[in-house]
C-alpha cells in the first residue's frame, strides 16, 4: 500500500513533513513561547471566605416532600463532611379563603379552602467558602418541584485596623502627628 503524502486541511494541501513541523513546533505552551499566560477566571485572587453559620430555610406545600429533601441535604452534608447544627420546624402558616358558591346571595352555600406552607431550617456550621458554593450548587441543583431554598451566610471578618489598635496607640499617633 501507498502512504498518503497530503493531508488536506480545507482548501489548502499540507505535506506531511510540513505537517509534522507545524505540530512540533506550534503547539508549544503559551509561557515556553514567551507569551504571557491569562490569568484563569475560574482562580480566586483573594482569600476564601470562612462562615461561621450557613442557614437553609425551606418551604413547601407537601410535608413528604420537604423530609425527603432534608434527608438529602444531611446526607450530602456528611459526605461532604460538613458540620450540621440544629434542624428546627418553624410553626406551619395556613391561607385560609372563603368563597360564596353563588354570586350574589345564598351565605349558608360557602366553600373554603386552605393552603398551607412547611417549614424547616437546616443549620451548617463552619464553612470555607469553597466548601460552600459547591455544596449550594449541589443541593441547589437537586432541588425538588415545590420546595423554595432561603440561604443566610454568616461570614467570619477580622476586626477592622481602627478597632484592633489598642487605644493608647491611637492616641500617641494621634499627638505626634
């Protein structure tokens, strides 16, 4: 059999050891080639975040439901080895709606309906920031119809520089200058 010579690339013909230098040398890393790398938008330049409490509040229609997901979310958390603190039930809330039947008269003709809404809050304890977002985007993305997410992040901050200074050295500071 006959080796094949061209290789064709859209309209134009490349030889085969044209080829073969073209991948060789062309296909360097940016940085070899003394170009300058972008910086990945993806990396966070800045620390991560540390939270001290992550708060879940979720509402749904179907008690069966809401359990089911909270199960979920306890066990995604030990996978993931998080901390989960407290899990409450707030009290439920109840609609109430009554209607006349008939539009205009006939009071003893009334129906009434109700809706009510669950609750349950899950409470994770000392997050990274990191640890967060992937754990969020997780349950977030297994969230089932008819359940609503509230999330509260309490951060972890250091003290601001005026407040960390003892207040003899601010004020020495203050009469030198």
């Amino acid at each position: 059999m006959s080796r094949i010579r061209l290789i064709q690339l859209g309209s134009s013909c490349l030889s085969k050891a044209n080829f073969q230098n073209i991948c060789s040398s062309g296909f360097k890393a940016p940085a070899a080639r003394g170009l300058q790398v972008p910086a990945d938008p993806t990396r966070r330049q800045r620390p991560d975040l540390l939270y001290s409490r992550l708060e879940l509040e979720l509402r749904a229609h179907d008690p069966a439901v809401l359990d089911s997901y909270v199960t979920f979310l306890q066990q995604a958390a030990r996978h993931l080895g998080v901390t989960t603190g407290k899990l409450w039930e707030p009290p439920r809330h109840y609609q109430r709606l009554s209607l006349l039947k008939s539009v205009h008269i006939f009071a003893k003709h009334k129906v009434q309906y109700e809706a009510r809404t669950y609750f349950r809050v899950l409470e994770l304890l000392r997050l990274t920031g990191s640890t967060a977002d992937t754990y969020l985007e997780y349950t977030q993305r297994m969230l089932p119809e008819g359940i609503a997410m509230k999330v509260s992040r309490h951060a972890r901050e250091s003290l601001p520089e005026h407040l960390s200074q003892r207040p003899d050295q601010s004020e020495s500071d203050g009469k030198s200058a």
